[in-house]
C-alpha cells in the first residue's frame, strides 16, 4: 500500500469517526469470512458499517476527533463499528452477534463522542428503536387529555345518576 492510499484511508476513516454517534472497537480474530459477513450485512440495514483497518491507520484517524482515546483499543486484530443514525440498532446488532459467536470481543464502545462501558452496550440493545419510542410517547401524551376529560366528566355524570335515582324513588313511592 503506498503513501496516497493510507492517506486516503485514514481521511475516510477520519471521517467516518466524525460522524458517527456510536463507534465500537472489536477483536474478530478466529471469525470465519461467512460470520464476519453477516454481521456487516446485519450492520449495513441499520445505517452502520464494520471496517477493519492497521491499527497505525486507525490511530491516526482518530487523531483529531472526539474519539481520541480510544486509540489504546487498537490492538491485534481490530474491526471498528460506526453507526451514523439511531444507536440502539447497531447495539441490537453487535449484541446479538456477539452472544452467538465467542470469539467476537467488544473492546471499547463510544456514544456520541463519549466513552462508555460494555455494559452500557448491551444495555442500549436492549431499548426499542427510535420509532417505537416516539409512538409510546405520542401514546402517553394522547392519554393524558383522554384521562382527564374522563374524571372531569366523571362528576356530572354521578350527578345525573344520583339525580335520576332520587327521581326514580320518589316514582317508586
């Protein structure tokens, strides 16, 4: 590879770094070419994609970026996990993969420029996307209106009650 083209991959992945919200440092030694495609397949429907780059190039990418730090994670065998829109689909993703196939190693994770811990990963994975999200609030903020034009009609409604019963007693008597 010359001079032109480690240029031209570390501006790309300087780039890529830029933009992404969610970043994640993985070890994929041992993977077989088919697992390892999967998982960019998998990647690629949730507007996010895997490299795997020398780890000099990433360093140098990262240089630069609010992803500084994570140039201590680029050792051995290193794939790099960008995702540009919606984190909680690639999370989805990478935990998914990783549960199935041991030799898939989370190293480092950063949300939105901000380094964060494993833990929190697997716990975004677990939330539900963006738009299901966004329908459970529209929901609640629609039931709060119908809930209160229920109790405030609640009260004249037992009024009309109590006001017929009184009526149909004095029918009855």
């Amino acid at each position: 590879m010359n001079r032109d083209e480690k240029v031209a991959i570390v501006s790309a992945l300087s780039d890529s770094f830029n933009r992404a919200k969610l970043t994640v440092v993985a070890d994929y030694c041992g993977l077989k070419v088919s697992e390892f495609q999967q998982v960019r397949v998998d990647l690629k429907k949730c507007d996010s994609e895997i490299r795997v780059a020398k780890n000099t190039l990433l360093k140098r990418a990262v240089e630069g970026t609010d992803l500084a730090g994570m140039g201590d994670a680029f050792t051995g065998t290193t794939a790099v996990v960008t995702g540009y829109s919606d984190p909680v689909g690639p999370a989805k993703a990478l935990a998914q993969f990783a549960d199935k196939h041991d030799k898939f190693v989370i190293r480092s994770v950063a949300l939105d420029g901000q380094s964060i811990p494993i833990e929190d990963l697997v716990a975004l994975s677990k939330l539900p996307s963006r738009e299901v999200m966004l329908g459970q609030l529209v929901s609640t903020w629609n039931n709060v209106p119908t809930g209160l034009v229920r109790v405030l009609s609640g009260v004249p409604r037992n009024f009309v009650y109590a006001l017929r019963a009184i009526q149909e007693q004095k029918e009855a008597a």
